[in-house]
C-alpha cells in the first residue's frame, strides 16, 4: 500500500463505509424481497379465494365459475402468466391446468405457499382449502393459484436498487468532502514542509507551530529541538574555527617578523637565505590561509536579521578595492579597471562586502595570465544593484562551475591560492539575500564574469 497519508486515510474512510454500504445494501435487499413477496403472496391467496368463493353445489355436483376479477388483480406491464387449478379431494378437476402442482393446505382457511415449476417455468403458488356441505355430505375443495416471478422481480428492483443508488452516492460524496477537507487540513504540514525547502542550509530557526493542529505540535516541536541542538554545535563549530584562526595570526605574524630580521643579517650564507625565503612565502600563505579561515566563519556566521545594517555605497567599495589591489595587479602585469556607477547604495554590512569585492577581484587578478584585463563594474536600476568582474584569463570548465563555491576547490592548480576565495563571497552574497552567477565574457571562449546583484536601497 502507498505510504501517502491522504491515501491512507481515504482507505480508512473507505473500507468502514463500503462495509457499511454492503450490510444496509444486503438489508435494504432482503427488505425489498420480503415486501414484494408478501404483495405477490396477498394477491395470490387473494384471488383464490374469489375463485374458491364461486364454488357451489349444483344438482348434487360441485361446480366454478371462474371470475375475471380473480385473474385481473395479477394485472402487470411485466408479462406474468397466472395459471390456476380448482379440484376436489376425490380428484375430480373442476377448473384450471390439469398438471398444476398442487399442495394441500394443513388445514381449513390456512393457506399453503411454495415454489414450483411448471411448463418449465418458476413459479410461486398458494394452496387454499374451501369445505363444501350439501346434505351431510362434504367435500374439500383445493383451490391452488400460481404465477410467474417477473413482476416480484421488478418490485424487488424497484425498492433495492434506489436504495442501493443513493448509499454509493452518500459514499462518494463522503470521499469528495474527505479529500476536499484533507486537502485543506493538510495545507499547515505542506507549509511546514515549504518552510523547510526554501530555507537557506544555515538558516537554524525554528519553525512556527502556530497553525499547526494539536497532534502535529509534538513533531514539529521535535524538529525545533533538533534544530537548536545543530544550532549549537555549529555555532560551536564557528567558535572553535574563528578562535583557532585568532590563535595562529599572533604566532605567524611573529614568524614572519622573525624571518624578516633573520634575512637581513648581512653574513647569512645564501643557501640559508633560501631557505628563510621560502620560509617566508610558506608563513604569508599560512597568515593568508589564516586570514581567509577567519573571513570565511564570519560570513557563515552572518545572518541577514542579525547584520549591522547601514546603507552603503557599493560603488564606493569597489573603488577602495580597486586602489588597494593596483599594486598586486600592477606586479602580475594585469590591466585592472573600474566601470562604477555614481552611487549604488544598499543595505548591508559594510566590512563583509569589502571583503566580497576584494576576494572575488583578487580571484579575477590571480587566475588572469600576464597582460591580460581584469574590470570591476558596478551598475544600478530602481530596483537592483549589480557588480560584475570580468576577466580574460581561462575561466572555468562549465563542469566545473558548481564546484568552485565549495572550500578549498579550486578550478586550477597552477596558480597559488586558498581555494577559499567565491566560497567566502557565496557566503556574504548569501548572508545578504542577493544572488551570484558565473558565466563567461560575450563573444570570447576565454574569461569568467561574475555577477552579483543585491536589492537596491
């Protein structure tokens, strides 16, 4: 059986009222059976008797003179034949079929019903007993009527089958109104369920049980703890990473001014200077690694209710990035350019989106070979802000595309780097309610443009 509820529900609805409709069904039969067998058997004993009442002596012998009201009552647009048989007990026929079968009554006025057949046909018959005197003599006259079943059959239709009509109709009219109801009563558990889907990975609040009824409280009260719980372990998770990461910047900063001092001593033997600067570049990829860690908790960290919210300039972000990485351009030989609009203000945390605009820039710098261009671009409508970063250097395989948000992936080995740079700016862009998309430069095989848009203040 489905494990869909509504099913099984509607079997539980279903299978009691189908019981219900085969009893009173069977019930409403038997009823509609006995009335039209006690109509058939009246008019049966009915006509025997008009016809037992036309016996009378004459010169000493028994005769009938079969009336036409006897045989008119069995009158019916179905068809029925009525035969009929009028003997006495020496075995004398006085009228009717010869081969009727008979039955003597138990008794005087006691009439005598039975199934039988004759000329191959069913029939219902009565056997009725009138006792004729005529100077001291006495003879029992058996007076023995029978018919046809067609018009007991269509009585029998006629009561059961309206009765039977209107019972499957109440049942499905009971299955239309239990499917409406559970269609409407099931609509807070479908609301829960779109509460759960739309709801960002980290979003851990619980769900409202307001409208809920009271035996899906429990469940949903169930998930609410649950939900707290990971609540705590990842925010205790997000301590520990952001603590860790506050831990190793003191020591590596310290590293590194160590190695600075140590480089600078004149009577080093070179091969020791190489190896204190490869020290060094390994201690600035820790501090930038570090750096990156703790960057990276912050924005998960981050909730859109929860930021310190202020209007900010977009535009004016972008360009502070924009001269704080012309330097780190200028060095790689990278064409960096900026295409800003006046002002693009919205709403948000000021600090976290500098970071956005700073990493994804710096990604566009460092996968972008030689001499090629980089452009940071900011634009706005009535209703939207979009920052674009586009370059030419070799993109990223399509394949690849939804993978580069992920911590540590990175689309190419070639180049140094994290790994951490678009999964810190998913995480602003998220912690923001805006969108980001990759996609490639117009007519160029070559190049990646990524695309931010946030709703305008």
């Amino acid at each position: 059986m489905t494990n869909s509820l509504r099913v099984r529900l509607l079997w539980w609805l279903l299978v009691p009222l189908a019981i219900y409709v085969f009893v009173t069904g069977k019930a409403a039969y038997d009823n509609a059976r006995h009335t039209a067998e006690l109509v058939q058997e009246n008019t049966l004993l009915a006509s025997a008797r008009m016809i037992a009442g036309e016996v009378e002596w004459s010169d000493g012998r028994l005769l009938v003179d079969i009336p036409p009201a006897a045989l008119e009552v069995f009158a019916s647009p179905y068809g029925d034949q009525v035969f009929y048989n009028v003997s006495v007990d020496d075995g004398r026929l006085l009228a009717g079929v010869p081969d009727f079968p008979t039955r003597r009554a138990a008794g005087h006025d006691s009439p005598n019903y039975y199934d039988a057949e004759l000329h191959g046909q069913s029939i219902r018959a009565v056997g009725y007993v009138r006792q004729m005197y005529d100077n001291g003599a006495i003879r029992r006259v058996l007076v023995s009527v029978g018919k046809t079943q067609a018009s007991r059959d269509a009585m029998i239709r006629e009561l059961w089958r309206p009765q039977l009509v209107r019972q499957i109709e109440m049942v499905l009219l009971a299955v239309a109104l239990a499917c409406i109801g559970l269609t409407f009563e099931l609509r807070p558990l479908l609301k829960v369920k779109e509460d759960v889907m739309d709801r960002d990975p980290m979003q851990l609040e619980p769900l409202r049980v307001e409208r809920l009824h009271t035996e899906l409280r429990p469940i949903v009260e169930a998930i609410n703890q649950c939900i707290a719980r990971l609540g705590l372990q990842v925010a205790a998770q997000r301590r520990f990473i952001a603590d860790a990461a506050h831990q190793l910047r003191t020591p590596l900063t310290l590293l590194e001014t160590q190695l600075q001092f140590a480089r600078q001593h004149r009577e080093i033997q070179p091969s020791l200077s190489e190896a204190l600067s490869a020290m060094q570049r390994s201690n600035r990829s820790m501090v930038g690694l570090t750096n990156k860690l703790l960057l990276l908790a912050q924005a998960e960290a981050a909730d859109y209710t929860q930021l310190a919210r202020q209007k900010v300039d977009l535009s004016a972000i972008a360009q502070d990035v924009v001269e704080n990485l012309a330097m780190f351009a200028q060095k790689r030989d990278i064409d960096l350019g900026a295409e800003l609009a006046d002002s693009a203000w919205i709403v948000g945390h000021e600090a976290l989106l500098s970071a956005l605009v700073y990493n994804v820039t710096e990604n566009a710098i460092r996968y972008t070979q030689p001499g090629g261009h980089v452009t940071v671009s900011v634009a706005r409508d009535a209703q939207r802000v979009t920052l674009t970063v586009a370059d030419d250097g070799p993109g990223i395989p399509a394949e690849a595309r939804s993978r580069v948000f992920e911590p540590f992936y990175r689309a190419s080995a070639d180049t140094e780097g994290t790994g951490l740079g678009l999964s810190i700016a998913k995480e602003i862009v998220q912690a923001h309610r805006g969108e980001i998309a990759l996609g490639m430069r117009e007519h160029s095989a070559r190049g990646l443009v990524v695309t931010v848009e946030f709703a305008a203040a």
